[in-house]
C-alpha cells in the first residue's frame, strides 16, 4: 500500500522550504522504497530551492543519504529488504555506448524511479537528483541502492553520495593522483576538503589547500594539507608555484567553479600537469583563456562528474577505509540536525559556519 511520511518540500523559487506529507508509492519494476536514516545537507540543495536547477516546483529535497530498504519491486535483483544502503544520483544501465566501452562511470542514460511521489492531494514532486531523501522514506531506483557494510554509521555513510564522493574521487579517480604528486586544492567546502582526503589517500606529497577563509584553511589541514594559502591576502598562482619549485602543482583541483578560480588552477599547474574542475559553476558563467596557452601548457583539463565514480566499486571500498580508521568521514560533519531545522542549516551552510549538517531521522 502507498504510504504517508513526513518531508522536506521546496514550494517556490527562494520560498522558504516547508515539512508535508507525501504519499510514496510501492514500488514498481525495477524500484526500491528506502527507509531513510540520515541525510547531508547540501549546496546542490540549496540550488533547488533558489530555483538555480529548474523551475519544476515542489522539489523534494535531499539526496546525500544512507538508509534501509523497506521493499523492492519485480526486477530489482541487487539489493533485498534489510540491506543497508547508500543512495546514488547515478543508476548506471549497463547498456550504454559508455557502459559498453568499459566506462560506466561515464553512463550516459542513468536511470530514476518512473513512479512519483506526491503531496497528499496528487500533486507530483520532482525528488532532487533523482532521490528526495529529506524523507522517512523515499522512492528510487533499485540500482541508485548501494549496498555497503551496515556496521558504518549512516551519519557519515550517506556522505559519500555526493559532496564527499565527488571530492574523493575528483583526487583518485578524475586527477589520478599518484605516490609522491604536488596537488593544489582551490575551495575548501567540503567537497574541496573530501579531495584534500582523497590526495592523502593517494599518497601526494604536497597537498596545498586555497581559500579566503582561514577558518576553512584550518579545517582543510586537519585533513591532510600540508601547506594553506589564503587568496585574500596572496596570490594563489604565485604561492602554489613557490611551494613547487617554481613550477607548479601536478594536479590542481577546482573546487569552486567559478572562472576566477578556474584561471587560477589553469596557471598554478606544471607544465603537462592536470586540472580537475569539480565545483559546479553557475550556468550564467563563461571563460576565456588564450588558446596559445592551453596548447603550450600541454597536460590535461577534465571535468570531475560525480568524481568519475562507480558506485558499486567506490562506495564500500571507501566505508572499508573509514571502518579501518584510514579515511576520517567523521570529521566531515558538523552538526546533526531534525527535519524541521532545515532552512537554518541552509543559513549556516551559506554562512560558512558548517562543513556540513546532517538530518538524522
């Protein structure tokens, strides 16, 4: 039977966000119904709200979360009723041009539930990022269920749905950091600061954390920086070249998305080095750079998609790692919080005050 629960709703563009009831379905083909036990709170988030993703008002929002599944539909053969689980915005199909050259992290047809939820009077949600976690439950796709080790707190596990993910796997899986590389990270949110883990991880040498914010700056090093530079005071290109011997960073790492700081990451790498741009840049943004420099530099300018990540592969190997004591998500979180708090965990996030909240149900 379709079953009432309470969640957090965007109305409007800018509207404040509001708890109802929403009607969530069984599931169908292919779909799973998830009890959902925490939620991050997160920029992409925000973005719903003010509208900065589409105009498909309500949202259900909230999409960087563990939970339990409750029930599955006909089809939905890899995971089972009482699996612990972590969400992803990424269903790959399997059977893509991309899925079948070896690269699911790259599919091209990810997949959500068909099904929609509702409010109590028919009218259809729009689940953020193809989830709406900010939920007692929620309705996916089968295959946006990871299954991972349920001894992992789901106040950290569901991190790694999104913002942490996509900072480790900008390090690891998109810049390729390898034992011994110089790595400059640009943004210290925490997605910034999931890479500055994720270069740790990989065994970079030198890992140089970039903001405006010394407080950010302070954080960044208890996870893993070696040197910070505050980009208010000094230049960000002039500093990251005088802590590589003048000749910049192997993989430098946009955590920002904004073309100043794009600039900054193109000139502060080594000749043949590496940009990752991973921070989401505002859709009214543009960039230029002289053509002449992009052949002369040589190297590689990629885009981190959700960290280039595959889901089944990278989220239990990274619960293993913070099981073993080897990767800290514990630190990530700030604050946990109820689902009426919301809007005022939004307002701290904006104000840089947290590294991230997490609703817990």
């Amino acid at each position: 039977m379709p079953q009432q629960v309470q969640a957090v709703i965007a109305p409007g563009r800018n509207e404040p966000v509001r708890v109802e009831t929403i009607t969530v379905p069984d599931p169908g083909h292919g779909e799973a119904v998830v009890q959902i036990q925490a939620c991050g709170v997160c920029h992409t988030d925000l973005h719903y709200k003010q509208g900065g993703i589409g105009d498909d008002f309500p949202f259900l929002l909230g999409h960087e979360a563990a939970g339990v599944v409750e029930s599955v539909g006909e089809g939905a053969t890899d995971v089972a009723p009482g699996d612990f689980v972590i969400l992803n915005w990424r269903a790959v199909c399997g059977q893509c041009r991309s899925c079948r050259r070896g690269r699911p992290w790259y599919c091209f047809n990810t997949h959500n539930a068909k099904q929609k939820m509702t409010l109590k009077d028919g009218t259809e949600l729009t689940p953020a990022l193809g989830i709406g976690a900010f939920a007692e439950k929620t309705l996916v796709a089968a295959g946006q269920c990871t299954k991972v080790d349920p001894r992992v707190s789901p106040v950290v596990a569901g991190l790694l749905g999104c913002g942490v993910m996509a900072g480790i796997g900008a390090a690891i899986n998109t810049g390729q950091v390898g034992r011994g590389d110089s790595v400059a990270v640009i943004g210290c949110g925490g997605v910034g600061d999931a890479a500055i883990a994720g270069a740790k991880l990989a065994g970079a040498a030198k890992i140089i954390a970039v903001d405006i914010d010394d407080r950010k700056l302070e954080m960044a090093k208890s996870m893993g920086a070696t040197h910070t530079v505050n980009s208010h005071t000094a230049s960000a290109v002039g500093e990251i070249r005088a802590l590589t011997g003048g000749h910049g960073a192997d993989v430098v790492i946009d955590a920002v998305g904004h073309p100043e700081t794009y600039r900054q990451a193109f000139y502060a790498r080594d000749l043949a080095g590496t940009v990752v741009l991973v921070g989401v840049p505002n859709p009214d943004l543009s960039l230029e750079l002289p053509l002449l420099d992009v052949f002369d530099r040589g190297g590689s300018l990629k885009s981190a998609w959700y960290g280039d990540c595959l889901p089944s592969r990278d989220f239990p190997m990274l619960v293993d790692l913070h099981l073993q004591g080897r990767l800290d998500l514990d630190a990530f979180v700030t604050e946990t919080i109820g689902i009426a708090d919301v809007e005022e965990a939004f307002q701290r996030m904006h104000d840089g005050e947290v590294l991230r909240s997490v609703m817990v149900f």
